[in-house]
C-alpha cells in the first residue's frame, strides 16, 4: 500500500492539472476537424453571388474546462474587412450529440484578427461574455468523417434587423470542408435574409 501510495498522488495532481483529459475520441476528432483556417475563394470564382471569404476557428483558453475557440469571418482581399467574430464553446450534450454555443464579445474591434495571437483572449473572462440564446447548433455524426448540425427551429432571435424573427443555421462539416448556410425569417416564416441558392462552402486552406 506505501508503494502505491506516491503513484496515486501523483495520478491525482495529474488530472486536476489537465482540464483536457478526457475519454471522448469523437469530441476530439470533431474538434479537430473546426479546427483551421478555411476560405470559400473558390466557390466564389465558381458560382456568382457568393463572396470570397476567410473563416478561422483558432483554440483559445486551453487551461479552461471543455474546448474554445475564436471564429472569426473576413474579406480574402483585405482582413480587418470583419463579418463576424464569436467565441465558440464546444461540448459533449448527450451519447450522439455535440453541441457548438456562440457568444458575444465585449469591444470586439479589439480582438480583430486575434487568432495571430490567441494570448490575446487572456484579457477576456467566460463571465464577460453574451451567450446567444437559442443559437446552440448540435450537431451528429452522419458517417465517419461527417458532421451535420442545426440550430433548434425558430429558437435563436436575430439583433440584425427589425425585420428578422429568428435565423437558422445548417452546418455540414468534414476533413477538409465546411459548408455553413444562415438564413434569417420574418414572423410570417418567409426567409428574408442569407442565401437561397445554397450553403457557402469553405474549403480548408492548408499553409506551406
């Protein structure tokens, strides 16, 4: 019993000081898979409507509990061009679902381009942090290397307009795409904002 004892102190101070330790290899394998930077530049040379785009998911607050990034969207040609920037919480819900929980940042001229440097979101708290209710995107997996994902019907309220009830989002994720379609409603249901011809494309940018 003293010979185990100093191996079991030191299994416990192991894992008090890795809040990542866990035994979930779809969770991870999802994680990799949003993790990078991806662009939609082809599909906007290819199909007419559809903006050159950058997406970046960059893993931020690696010593808190459960996995976090920064997403941000931006102009291809020119990167404080900024379409939206969020923190994004990934989790286990249940045995075949994952969930993906946005939140609002305070004064985020100030994280513009913050995946650079991701010691930035240092500066940043959980509880300084907006969560957008109802805007929870859960996703399954659909083969071994396909995720699909929605948001719950008419649950995530939109700030964008007056005109917009409620948005949606459909996301399909795999090894080297991620394909994201948002769509905003008015009260009557009739879709008022996002495309209709289809989801935007972003294909993973792999850096040499």
């Amino acid at each position: 019993m003293r010979k185990l004892l100093p191996f079991l102190i030191t299994l416990i101070f192991l894992c008090n000081c890795n809040s990542k330790v866990v035994n979930d290899p779809e969770l991870e394998d999802f994680v990799q898979i949003l993790t990078g930077k991806f662009s939609s530049k082809k599909q906007a040379k290819e199909e007419s409507g559809y903006a050159a785009v950058c997406l970046i998911n960059s893993p931020i607050w690696k010593d808190q509990s459960g996995y976090w990034f920064y997403q941000e969207l931006f102009n291809e040609e020119k990167s404080t061009a900024i379409y939206n920037q969020r923190i994004i919480n990934i989790k286990r819900v249940d045995s075949i679902t994952i969930s993906s929980s946005s939140y609002i940042i305070p004064n985020q001229k100030k994280y513009i381009n913050g995946w650079k440097d991701t010691s930035l979101f240092n500066q940043l708290t959980i509880d300084s942090l907006t969560v957008r209710a109802g805007c929870d995107v859960y996703f399954k997996k659909k083969t071994s290397t396909i995720y699909q994902g929605k948001t719950s019907k008419n649950s995530c309220s939109s700030s964008f307009s007056k005109k917009i009830k409620y948005t949606t989002s459909n996301i399909v994720m795999s090894r080297n795409k991620i394909s994201s379609w948002d769509r905003g409603y008015d009260s009557e249901g009739k879709q008022v904002w996002g495309k209709i011809e289809g989801p935007y494309d972003f294909i993973r940018v792999i850096e040499n």
